[in-house]
C-alpha cells in the first residue's frame, strides 16, 4: 500500500489532515522539481489552508534517494541560497503535506502531476537530438497508475511538439492496458521560469505562466490547478492554444536570450579593440524603451537551460515535424558561441601575461553559472578551468555560494584566496560580494594581472586597482587603467 510507503497519515501533525487533501505528485525532485513539490505545498486557500498534499517522486538511484531523504529531514537536496524556500519546506514537512519516495507507487493517489524530469540535449553524430526512452518510460509509469479524471502537467522543457506527439499517445497506451479511454488523465504543458537564487520560490510563484491543455478541458483544469498556487491576481497566466504552441514559447524565450547574449560578443571585441566602454554604450542605447533589455558582453552563458534549450528548435523540427531543412542557424550559432565565450577571457588573461598561460596562477573569482545562484551546472567557469589546465595553469577558484564544485570534484575557498605567487585574477561571475570587495587590502603587496569578464567592478575598484599598479582588463571594455 502506498500510504505505508509514504506513509501521508503518520506525518500529519499539529492537528492537520494533509490525507485528506487532494494529491498532487511531482516526478523528479531536481532544481524544478523539488521547489515546484515546496510551493505547491505551501499553496493556502482563503482561509489560509494547505489545499494540497504533495508526493515527490523521484528515482530509486543513490541520487534519488539522496534527494528524498533531504526532503524527509527538511533540507534541500538542491544546492539553493533562498531562505523562503528553506523555510517553506521546513513548514510544509512539520505540517505533513510534504513527503517524498522513490516508490512510482505513489501516482495512484495522484489528482494532479507535475512532470519535471531532465531531457539532455545529446550529439548524435554531431547533430543534437534528445533521447526520450526514460522520458516516455516515465509517462507510461504516470499512465499505468494515476486514477482516472486526474491531471497530468509537463514542465520539462521538450522539443515543440512532445506533449502531442510523444506524452499523450505513451499515456493513451498505457490507459489501454487497463481498459481505460485515452482522455481518462488530463494532459497539460506548463513551463517554469524558475532561477535557483536568492528569490527560489518566488521564482516559481510570482512570475507569469503560460500553459495550455492537449484538450480544453485538461486547459481547464490546469488553470484552475496554477490558479492555487500562484499569485495569478499579480501574474495573470497565459492560455495559450495547444501544447505545441507553449513547449515553443519555452524553447523560443530561451534561445531569444541565448541568441541576444551570444550576439554581443562580437561587439564586446570590438569595443575592446577600439577602446570604448560597452556598457556605457549599452546604457545609453537601454534608455530607448524598445531596447531595454539589451544583453551586455561578459564571461559566458550557463545553467542547463540556455546551453541546450536553442537546440530544441532544430531537433523537434527533425524528428517530431518531417522538416529536416529547417535548421534554427541562429540558434546553434548562440550556442556555439555561448560555449566558446569563457575561453575568450581565458586568451586575454594569456595575452596580458608576460609567460603565458603555462606555469601561471589563476585565481578565478565565480563558479556558479550566474550571480548570486549556487548552480554550477554547465557554468562556464568549468570550460575556463579546464581548458587552463590543460595549458598547463594552475586554477585558483573561490565562490561566496559554493563549497564544493560538484562537476570538477573540487572545493571552493569560500573567502577570497590569499593572493601570493597568484598571476592573474579573473572576475567571472558578478556576484554581490566582488562589487563588496576592498581590493586594495586584499591585494596587501601582491599585483597581479585583473580581468574583469562580466562588469563585476566597479569604477571605484578598478581605479584602486589601477592606482596600485595593477594592469586592469575588462571584456567589453576597451579603456585600460
Ligand atoms: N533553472 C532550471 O534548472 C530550469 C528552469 C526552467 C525549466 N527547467 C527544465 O525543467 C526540467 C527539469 O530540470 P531540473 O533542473 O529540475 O533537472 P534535474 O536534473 O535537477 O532534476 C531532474 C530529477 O528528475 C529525476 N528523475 C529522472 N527520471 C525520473 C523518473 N523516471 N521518475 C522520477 N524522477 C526522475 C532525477 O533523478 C532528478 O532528480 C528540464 O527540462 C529543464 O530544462 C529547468
């Protein structure tokens, strides 16, 4: 039996009956996942009420487990630097309308799940492509064991066209096996906007959703699922008219700003060469309203969005669509581009060194993806490291959020690294703690080469630097102190 698995009633505490609430199941408890299970479990009706009890699922595996147990204890099993987050996780487990397992079992008591698995974008041959067999395996274990009339929602970013093509009939075989009609579970595509910083949570429950159903009544119940745990008076949510159509709102908002980054890159060299400020340049362009939000140059684009979802374009194009012509060039460009961005730091940190890279020291000041997350997934730090290893220096790493760098297997100074025999500083990731950073103290006597990749300085650091004699570099940034 499931409830001795989960064991949803021992749980209940403090007078709550989270048994009697409607269950929804969360299926992956990643980066998503385990934030989407926190805050639907933190959603309250008028009286101020837990409408749901939640399940996350997860996988059998070390990991899986590892993240289940972190649900049991009420910590995090992602690496995360929201308080609200931790907060609300910590409450919804006391309350007893959060657990987790490993057991698929779990689904049969579903009203509602929410789908948020991992779909990597892989080179097959060179040409990108995903593999679905976990994937469609997943859904048919939803399909074999969720009552009928219950909802299933896709958040996993999917190549355009998956729900349709790939979710709905892998359910519908599934509900055949039991003698059940393909529209007895609901199929709705909803994506998450969510950034695993200091503002987690919110991320997930006040920012605008788009959804839409396989069928207008699974729309329906959608909305009306969002509708309780998200703050829809502020963020109205986004209908729009099929599955397809709102996989392609993901896989294009991302490659947009993948593409936008990508495409300042080559002004940042420019600028560089000819000795102008870009963000002086950028600032001024922001000011006309249409262009507000241009992207600046900077140290590199990671995170496990951006640096595959442009590809998803061209896949679900191939291999959903029967359009093999139509290549998203604009897309897989970004991305290249994207890729190669760190090591443009890496060559102007080789150029400004009187030896070269080999021997040398590095410190290198980021390694989460972005400012102020502890995410290291796909950071372009990672490409930075590797390569200047591979050119024979040595790398330096410190990060105000991380510990230990999973993906290098290395930990992290937490306090900025004591500067002797250290060749050059790269700022790579702007993080608040550099722009708090009394440079001139913690140079002491030491005056190594400063790269500044990603505008983290600010002009009263840089001229501190410069005033002690550091030579001072920026991407982006063509003045030199
Ligand atoms: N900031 C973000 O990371 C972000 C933002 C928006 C959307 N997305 C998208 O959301 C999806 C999930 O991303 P993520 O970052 O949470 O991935 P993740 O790798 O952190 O987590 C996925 C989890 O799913 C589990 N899993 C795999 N197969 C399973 C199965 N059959 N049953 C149960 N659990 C299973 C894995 O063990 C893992 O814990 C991806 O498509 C991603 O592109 C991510």
């Amino acid at each position: 039996m499931i409830e001795s698995v989960v064991d949803l009633g021992h749980v209940a505490r403090n007078g709550a009956s989270p048994t009697k609430l409607p269950v929804v199941c969360v299926q992956g408890l990643g980066f998503v996942g385990s934030a989407m299970a926190i805050a639907v479990a933190d959603a309250r009706d008028a009286r101020g009420e837990p409408c749901f009890s939640v399940v996350g699922v997860d996988l059998p595996t070390p990991d899986g487990r590892a993240k289940v147990d972190a649900i049991a204890a009420g910590r995090l099993p992602v690496a995360a630097n929201d308080g609200a987050l931790r907060a609300a996780l910590a409450a919804a487990v006391e309350r007893g309308n959060l657990v987790a397992t490993t057991d698929a079992a779990a689904y049969a008591l579903a009203s509602v799940t929410i789908v948020d698995l991992p779909l990597d974008v892989v080179l097959d041959d060179g040409r990108p492509t995903v593999r679905l067999e976990g994937f469609r395996a997943a859904i048919r274990t939803l399909g074999s064991a969720m009552p009928p009339g219950s909802l299933v929602i896709v958040e996993t970013t999917v190549p355009p066209g998956t729900t349709e093509k790939v979710v709905a009939p892998e359910l519908a075989h599934a509900l055949a096996e039991r003698g059940l009609p393909a529209d007895a579970i609901g199929i709705a595509y909803s994506y998450e906007r969510v950034m695993p910083g200091a503002s987690y949570l919110e991320s997930i429950v006040a920012i605008p959703r788009s959804f839409a159903g396989h069928t207008p009544a699974a729309a329906d119940a959608c909305e009306a699922f969002l509708s309780q745990v998200i703050d829809v008076q502020a963020h109205p949510l986004s209908r729009l008219p099929s599955t397809t159509a709102c996989e392609l709102a993901k896989v294009l908002e991302n490659s947009y700003r993948a593409t936008t980054i990508a495409f300042m890159e080559e002004w940042g060299r420019f600028a560089e060469a000819v000795g102008i400020d870009l963000f002086d340049v950028i600032a001024a362009i922001r000011r006309r309203p249409s262009h507000s939000n241009m992207r600046r140059p900077g140290f590199g684009v990671g995170g496990y969005c951006l640096t595959k979802d442009p590809l998803l374009g061209a896949v679900a194009a191939r291999e959903l669509h029967e359009l093999p012509d139509l290549e998203f060039p604009f897309s897989s460009l970004a991305v290249s581009v994207n890729r190669a961005m760190p090591l443009v730091s890496l060559r102007k940190v080789e150029a400004l060194l009187p030896h070269g890279l080999a021997g040398a020291t590095i410190a290198l000041m980021g390694v989460s993806y972005r400012e102020d997350v502890a995410d290291t997934r796909q950071s372009p730090s990672q490409a930075f490291v590797t390569e200047a290893r591979a050119c024979g220096a040595t790398v330096v790493c410190h990060d105000p959020l991380v510990r230990h760098w999973v993906e290098l297997a290395i930990d992290v100074h937490g306090e900025p690294p004591p500067l002797a025999g250290v060749d050059a500083v790269v700022f790579a990731i702007p993080h608040k703690a550099y722009r708090e950073l009394d440079v001139e103290r913690w140079l002491g006597d030491e005056r190594p080469v400063v790269l500044d990749s990603s505008d983290v300085l600010s002009p009263g650091q840089r001229a501190a630097l410069a005033r002690l004699g550091c030579t001072v570099a920026s991407i982006g940034r063509g003045e030199r102190g």
